[in-house]
C-alpha cells in the first residue's frame, strides 16, 4: 500500500512541497488548505503533470481535514506564531498578512 503524505497549507511552500514528494513517488499527496479552491487547483494542476513526469502519485487538494485521516506523515510549511505576526484567517491570502 501506498504512503499517504498531508500538506496543511496550499501556499508556495505547500505546493512545492507536494510537487517534490508526488514527482519523486514518495507518497500519495492530499493538500489542505482554509482557502476555497486554491489546494484544489493546484492539486488539479500538478495531478495533471505527472504523466509528463512519468509518475503516477495521486494528488487531491481539498479543504476537508477529514481527507487526512490514516496519512503517515503531516507536513506543516505555516509560518508559526511569532511577536507581531497574526496568523491567517479565511478569505485572506498570505500576502496580505504581511
């Protein structure tokens, strides 16, 4: 059976690192995210390349965390709460927290 990996976070970082661990086979991929439709998107989009690749890693986004339930590993790429920092909230992108 195949490895399942989570991504908490559909951002640049989130989404270069579904990127590595689908185009290098490590697992199957679910990215999560608060925003409606991004990890969606960009799971759609990188789904979509890998039989350019060669791979055949499956890749949903979603905004479910129940379609994280048995992953053998959880990658957090979030920024963490430091002084003067408000973390995301729904509807607001990343760069706008800054």
């Amino acid at each position: 059976m195949r490895k399942k990996v989570s991504v908490v976070g559909s951002g640049n970082v989130g989404a270069t690192a579904a990127h590595w661990i689908a185009s290098k086979e490590l697992a199957d991929v679910v990215l999560i995210d608060i925003l409606e439709g991004i990890p969606q998107g960009k799971a759609l989009d990188l789904q979509q390349a890998m039989p350019i690749e060669k791979r055949d890693s499956h890749i949903i986004g979603t905004n479910n965390y129940g379609d994280t339930a048995g992953s053998d590993i959880v990658v957090i790429p979030q920024v963490s709460a430091q002084a003067g920092y408000e973390p995301r909230r729904p509807a607001q992108y990343q760069l706008q927290t800054s």
